[in-house]
C-alpha cells in the first residue's frame, strides 16, 4: 500500500509539533528552575525533608542554628552559627518553582558558618523568588554523659591515745615518816623539884601505887591465913 504525499506531510508536521512542545516544556522547567548563585543547584519541584531531596543525614532543628530571614518576606536566609555537635552537610531553600541546595564545603560555599545570602531559584519571570520555607540536613552528635563516680565512704575520725602519760604534779609520798620512838629523858632532879625519889614519869596520882601496894599485901595475908586453917584441919 502507497502513502499519499498529502498524509506523509501531515505526520511530518505531527512530529515536529510534537518535538517542540517537549523542548518548549523543557526550556519552560529549565527557565523556571534556573538561579544567580553559582554556589546553588537549583532543581525543580518542591521537596520538604532530606530524604525526598536525596540528601545525606537527617533533618537539623532551627534551635541549633543561629540565623536571620528565611521568612515567606525574605529573599534571603544567613546562617551565623551552629549549636555544640551540629555538623551541616546541605542546606535546602525553596522558592517559586523549585529550590536551591548548598553543601558546605562545595562550590565556594564555605565549611563552616556564616552562610550569608542563600536564596531560592529565580521564578519564570527570570526574578527571584520569595523563600517559601527551607531546612538543614546533616547530624548532631550528642556529648556522651561522664559517668557517676560511686559515692566515697564516710571517713571516721578516731581519737589516737596520748602517746605519754598525763603527768600531775601532786604525787603521794612514796616514804612515811617512821613514828618517834625516843622517850623523853628522864628528869634526873627528881619530881616537883625534890632531890631524891622516883624519876618523874609524868604521872603525878602516886596515892594510887599505895593503893595497890596495900591490896597486894592484904591478898597476902589472905592465901596465908587460909593456908594455916587448912594445916589445923589435917
């Protein structure tokens, strides 16, 4: 079977119109999706987390990042600082048809903060767009907590002994003083001044020596008068 001529142009012109839509939609996405920072990718569609964006690490909280703008007024957003174990492997910005993404360390994008200007991809106008909202991928490090020491025991204190001996001064005598046993001396002028006599003793009753010198002989006499009633009764 024979194709015409007149059907032959028609699918030529199919083709053809075919072929220049996809490239007008290519160069639209292409327009829409371009930027003015060399340090950027611009890439088209929205994405919300690093996961989607194809990004290594997790998504960083704005509490560990020291910032300003980045707002829905904002065209751009600078990142000052970053918080204690906060390593930053991309930054995602998103704007109008599409979003930026900047890798620290690439492309003239500094290791470490301050990013300062990070904006969106320009619009279909060829104008910056307003930044609809953005993120940080990467990762954060906690500090690995010390470890509790274990309590340490009660320390007593004890009381030493003293090493010498309490010393007082008051000591009992260790020797007694042995009594007197000298008498005193006889009073050789004899008692009362008399120059003979008994020695004075210091006992001055003499009466009671005769006394019992008296009862003495009275008991004599008694053992010899029983003696001699005896001998008259044998």
């Amino acid at each position: 079977m024979q194709i015409k001529p007149r059907r032959r142009v028609r699918s030529a012109v199919t083709v053809v119109a075919l072929a220049t839509a996809a490239l007008l939609g290519t160069a639209g996405t292409a327009l829409a999706c371009h930027t003015d920072d060399p340090r950027a990718i611009p890439t088209p569609k929205n994405v919300s987390t690093c996961e989607k964006a194809k990004l290594p690490g997790t998504e960083i909280s704005t509490k560990d990042l020291t910032f300003t703008g980045g707002t829905e007024k904002d065209k751009y957003l600078n990142i000052t600082a970053v918080g204690e174990g906060v390593t930053v492997t991309a930054i995602v910005v998103k704007g109008g048809d599409g979003y930026n993404i900047y890798e620290p360390g690439k492309r003239g994008l500094a290791e470490t903060p301050p990013w300062e200007k990070l904006r969106s991809p320009m619009n279909g106008g060829g104008k910056q767009a307003d930044i609809s909202h953005w993120f940080a991928c990467g990762e954060k490090k906690t500090k690995p907590s010390e470890p509790t020491k274990p309590s340490e025991p009660t320390k007593t204190s004890t009381v030493k002994p003293p090493t010498t001996a309490p010393t007082t001064t008051d000591k009992p005598s260790q020797t007694s003083e042995a009594p007197s046993t000298t008498a005193p001396a006889p009073n050789v002028g004899g008692n009362g001044g008399n120059g003979g006599g008994l020695a004075d003793t210091g006992f001055d009753n003499a009466w009671l020596l005769w006394a019992g010198g008296l009862l003495v002989l009275a008991g004599a006499g008694v053992l010899v008068l029983l003696r001699v009633r005896r001998g008259k009764a044998n």
